[in-house]
C-alpha cells in the first residue's frame, strides 16, 4: 500500500526508501540536481501504519527511531513530501464527518482550556529560551526586509500591531494571551497606557509578573491568570496574539460577543492568528495528540460570519504568508544549535517531537496553504482614519527595540547596529527608525 501510495506521490525530488526486509526502491526523479532524500523503515509493520494513517504515523515512527534518515534533513524529506502533496491533490481535502470531528476535539470549555494550554505551554521557560527571540515572542514575526534578524523582526511585528491599535495616553489595553508578556511592555513603553495580560499558563504568568516588576511597570502592566471569559471591562483597545487558535469554532461567537461587550464605543481590537486559505478542515492528528490539543487553524470562511453576527465593523485586513514560515526555519535552526540542551531537559524522543512540530509547522506555510491573518475590528464605523496611511507612519517614525529586562539574555541574534547600548526609556519614547527598515 505505501509503495503505491509513494509511485504516484513522488514527482518531484527523488525518494529512497529501505524497507524493514532490506529491500530498497526508488521514487520519483533521478536527474542530476534533484533533491535527493534516503530512508530506512524498520519495524514490520511502520510501512502498513504509514499507509493507513499516515497523518499520525509519520512523525510517531520519527519520534520512535522507526524512520530513519540515511540522507538529508527532516526538513528536505518533509519539504519533498509537502511539494509533491500539494502538485498531488485537486484541491482542499473535504471530509464528511469533519464538523463532528471538529465539533469533538473544540469543545474548549475552561477546564479543558486550562488543561490544553498546560499540556504546550507550562513546559519549562528553558526550552523555550532555547530557540525564541530574547523578548520570548512565540508567534509569527514580521519580516519587513528578508534579512532581518529575529529578534528584529519580532520587535517590528509588536510595533506594526501597536500602529493598529492607535495607542494614546490613559486608555486601558487587554492583551488576550500575553504569553511571556512582552507585547504588553512593550505597548506600555511606547504609550502612557494601562495594560491588563491574561493567560491560562502558571509558568507564563510568573515570567511576566517578574518581567513588570523589573521593568518598574508594574503600577500600569498587571498579568492574571484568567478566561477571557470571565474578563471585566470596558477597555479602549484589545490585542489577541496567537491565541485565537486554541478558541475552536464552537466557542467563535462567544469570543467575538465578549470582545464587543468589553470594547468601549469607540475602541479598537486587533487579532492576529494562523489561518488557512484552502477552506474548512481539521487538526492534524499528530499535532492534535502531541503538540496542540484541542487547536485549530480556521479558514477565514469560518470566521468572518461570527464576527458580523458580533456588530464589530471589520476595518482591516492583512495576510501574512511566508513570514511565519522564516520564523520557523529560524527557530528551528536555533532549536538544533541548542538540541543537546533540550536533551537534558526532556531526552532524545523529546526532541525527536518537537524537530518534527518546527518542521511540518514551516511546510504548512511553504507548501500547505497556511497563512497569518490580522483583523482590526472596531465598534463603531468611525473607529479608525479612513485611509491606512496611519499604519505606516508610526512605524517609519520609530526604532523597534525598546530597553526592557528581556525573557533570554541567551539569544545570540546579532544586534541591530542601530542601537547605540543600554538605555531607559521613558514611557512614550520614540527614537528614529532606520530608514531601511522603513515597511514602506
């Protein structure tokens, strides 16, 4: 069944797999210049578990030794699958019991929703060191120019979410997944704000109640553990980071009511999360059992019909696509510089998992039809300008690095040469972008 499965997948590249038996067969092209990929499979029945089930299988024979790499990276065989999958298929895979699937696995209630950010997030804070920017952003970042950094183009990717938001003196910010807790410093710093930063993670929330209080923001940054549910408002603006995955379409309209009923009159929201652009479909098995349960990435599709529903006006709309892609050819290069560290942490097939979740993640946005969408949503029609020039100019008139204690001193991204050392910055600070970083 695999061999077939495998004759008609592989156009492109070359494939060649030695079976358990000893065995080994060739797919796909044997041009010079090809990519060229080898594996071994042992176990007798890892070919029949890959070809029934290959969306759970793959990465579990991965993690087991049972797929074995003989030639090239996880990266090239995974990036030759992902190339000829997508040459492969018509179209977006349709399945008929997706909804109760769906319906099944997003059933986030708040317990489930504390016992599923625990299961990913309250890791231990140094692994995550171990391949994040030093401000700790686990989310896509935002590549103005092809070459920046990481830590560059994360602290872009805050200063073009803050350009959103509008920010002025006095308003009250709910940051809706703070994480680490950097977006909420940062915002405090370039705008006399009072910032509110939920989370569901214990290990999150004391790194970002640490980071406050060394930052001497802590009269006007507070982090709590808490639902966005069960939020008390109003507040003037609402950000939402690389949370809105682990809502599950069951729970859209009650999170776009909530943000409504929280908005002032004349307040703004700004949402950004992974998307697709295929269509409706369902969590990966895989990533569903090990990395994310209870998450799913949207079609926008499924999320636009709530958000009418919820009387917020749409005001903007911007797809991001490869960018987190680079974030995660970026972060996996930094997970593997580290790799031996992570051993000790968590052991080999730890490692074996999460090799594999950076991987098949970065495909997913070459190759899979992901993307990033970021939503600004107002409560009323007259929330923001009426043309988008305002985007840009506060981010041309600032330099993204602000001076605040950082989640890992360890980083070891080049600096931008643009800052000149270590220096305080008042609240509202703004010092000149470097013109080649301008988005425009």
């Amino acid at each position: 069944m695999l061999d077939a499965t495998l004759k008609r997948l592989i156009r492109s590249g070359s494939l060649r797999v030695t079976w358990p038996n000893g065995r080994t067969t060739r797919y796909g092209e044997e041009a010079v210049g090809a990519s060229q990929v080898a594996l071994r499979l042992r176990g007798a029945t890892t070919p029949v578990k890959l070809a029934l089930h290959p969306d759970l299988y793959l990465g579990e024979a991965f993690m087991e030794g049972h797929l074995c790499l003989e030639q090239g990276t996880l990266r090239d065989l995974m990036d030759l699958l992902a190339r000829n999958f997508r040459a492969w298929q018509d179209g977006p895979i349709r399945s008929a019991a997706r909804p109760i699937v769906n319906w099944l696995t997003q059933r986030n209630s708040r317990r489930l929703s504390r016992r599923n950010v625990a299961h990913h997030y309250d890791l231990s804070n140094d692994l995550y060191r171990l391949f994040l920017d030093r401000d700790l952003q686990y989310s896509c970042a935002y590549f103005t120019r092809p070459d920046l950094d990481l830590d560059t183009a994360q602290e872009t990717k805050k200063r073009h979410l803050a350009a959103k938001l509008r920010l002025a003196p006095g308003q009250r910010v709910l940051d809706i997944g703070c994480g680490w807790g950097g977006l909420a410093l940062t915002l405090a710093q370039l705008e006399d704000v009072e910032v509110l930063g939920i989370t569901l993670s214990r290990e999150q929330l004391d790194v970002a109640r640490r980071r406050a209080n060394d930052a001497g923001l802590a009269d006007r940054v507070r982090f709590e553990l808490i639902d966005f549910r069960d939020v008390e408002g109003p507040f003037d603006r609402i950000v939402s980071v690389g949370m809105f995955e682990h809502v599950g379409v069951p729970h859209y309209a009650q999170f776009f009511d909530r943000i409504r009923t929280l908005l002032t009159p004349s307040g703004i929201a700004v949402l950004h999360a992974i998307g697709r652009m295929h269509g409706p479909s369902t969590t990966s098995h895989w990533i569903q059992k090990y990395i994310f349960p209870g998450g799913y990435i949207p079609a926008l599709s499924e999320v636009l019909p709530h958000i009418e529903y919820s009387g917020l006006w749409l005001t903007d709309l911007e797809i991001l696509r490869l960018h987190y892609a680079n974030t995660l050819r970026l972060w996996r290069e930094r997970f593997l510089h580290h790799r031996d560290e992570a051993r000790t942490l968590y052991g080999e097939r730890f490692c074996r998992m999460w090799e594999f979740y950076l991987v098949t993640s970065e495909m997913s946005f070459r190759h899979g039809g992901f993307m990033v969408f970021q939503m600004q949503l107002c409560a009323e029609v007259s929330g923001v300008p009426l043309t988008r020039d305002y985007l840009l100019d506060p981010e041309c008139a600032a330099e993204p690095f602000l001076d605040f204690p950082r989640g890992d001193e360890r980083s070891e991204a080049p600096v931008s040469p643009v800052v000149g050392g270590p220096s305080r910055l008042p609240a509202g600070a703004i010092i000149p972008f470097p013109a080649t970083a301008c988005p425009r």
